[in-house]
C-alpha cells in the first residue's frame, strides 16, 4: 500500500511539473507570437503607406511623423487596436496634406481586419489598404489589392461623398459593391472606413495641427540609451 502511495504521489508531481512547463512554455511562445505578428504589421503598413501616398505628396520622414492613439481621441471608432498603433502625417513643405489612420474592422467573416485609412487635408479619403486579416481565400480575400481593385474605391470618398446612410454594401441599400458569395467581409471594411472618416472629422484640429512627436522606436531607444 505504501509503495502504491508512493507511486501516486510521484505520478502526481510529475503531472504538476508537466503542467507548469507546459504552461510556460505556451506563455513565452504567445508573446513570441504576439511580437512576431505585431512585426509583421507593422513590415505591412509601411508598404501600404507607400501605396496610399506617392513620395511625391510628403516630403518629411513619414514614418516617424507620428501619434500615439490616446486618450486625446475617440479610439472606439478605431476599434480593437493593437498595442502602440501609430497615426502617420504627411506634410509637404512643412503643413500636414494627409494623415494616415489605423483601422480595426471587428465584424470581419473569421476575425478582425487590419487596415490603414489614408485622408487627404479635406476629409477625402487618399486610399485604403488591409494589412492583414484571415478572410476566406477566393471570397473574402478580394479586399485585397493584389486579389481585386475593389479597395481602390473608397479614393475621392468622403462623409458627404456618398451622404452618410449610403455608406454600405449595396445589399444593405449602401453604394458599395459586396462580393458574390461573400457579403460580411466587405460590409465590414466599408463600416470601418466610414468610422475612420469619422474619427478625422472628430479630431480634426488635432491631427493636422500637432507638432511632430518622436515615434514609438526613438522613444525606447532613447531609453535604452539612458537619455
């Protein structure tokens, strides 16, 4: 009875160990996860940007012309945003001609939608891009703009272009084009958008009257300099 025992007590530390190992190394690999997706999104709005303003409307590092989404904004507009989102300016000789806005659709078919929302001084929108989503390939993927031209629609859009109510997939009596097949995923970026026109014509003044701020990456560089 006693070995038995033994034995049992045994089984039952190696059970508490397994778990705890097994827990840990679960727990490192999210974070290596969660930073290797934040990478990856970041590496994805750096190529948007290019696509959604030319070098020839910005002539500072736009890059590093940025701020933080804090309290100064509505951020509910924006949506599930990922840690350290970053808004983008472009200035031409010194003056803010566009802002570049990051948008999480929520209501996307398998989960969010990452996007990036370029708009102009005048509350027209520059482009749209999505950075990254998990929409069904041959469907939902056509908001891609390698896949369709269908995101390159919103350019020239604005609150009053189309009037608001309009702004939906034509099923949902909207002006915008829904996919065959695949309705959610399009409904989804075309409410984002709209919340992001929404988000500048709120904090308007803010976003093209603030001074330069120093980026997310000198901030922490700085730090680890001990400046």
């Amino acid at each position: 009875m006693r070995e038995i025992l033994l034995s049992i007590q045994r089984n039952a530390v190696g059970l508490v160990l397994f778990a705890i190992v097994t827990a840990g190394a679960i727990a490192v690999a999210q974070v290596f996860t969660a930073d290797r997706i934040e990478a990856n999104i970041r590496a994805a709005e750096a190529r948007a940007l290019n696509e959604i303003l030319p070098a020839s409307r910005y002539d500072n590092d736009l890059l590093n012309d940025t701020l933080a989404v804090d309290e100064r904004f509505n951020q509910q507009l924006l949506g599930p945003l990922h840690e350290n989102a970053r808004i983008f300016r472009a200035r031409k000789d010194g003056k803010i001609t566009a802002v570049i806005l990051p948008v999480v659709a929520p209501e996307g078919y398998t989960a969010n939608i990452d996007l990036i929302v370029g708009v102009n001084r005048d509350g027209s929108i520059a482009g749209v891009r999505v950075v990254a989503h998990k929409e069904t390939p041959g469907l939902g993927d056509k908001i891609e703009a390698r896949k369709s031209d269908w995101i390159t629609k919103f350019v020239g859009k604005s609150l009053s272009n189309p009037e608001q109510d309009l702004w939906a997939v034509k099923k949902d009596g909207g002006e915008f084009d829904q996919f065959t097949g695949a309705t959610i995923t399009p409904r989804a970026v075309v409410i984002a958008v709209k919340r992001a026109l929404m988000f500048f014509d709120m904090h308007k003044a803010t976003l093209l009257d603030s001074p330069q701020e120093v980026s997310f990456l000198d901030h922490h560089l700085g730090a680890a300099d001990g400046h």
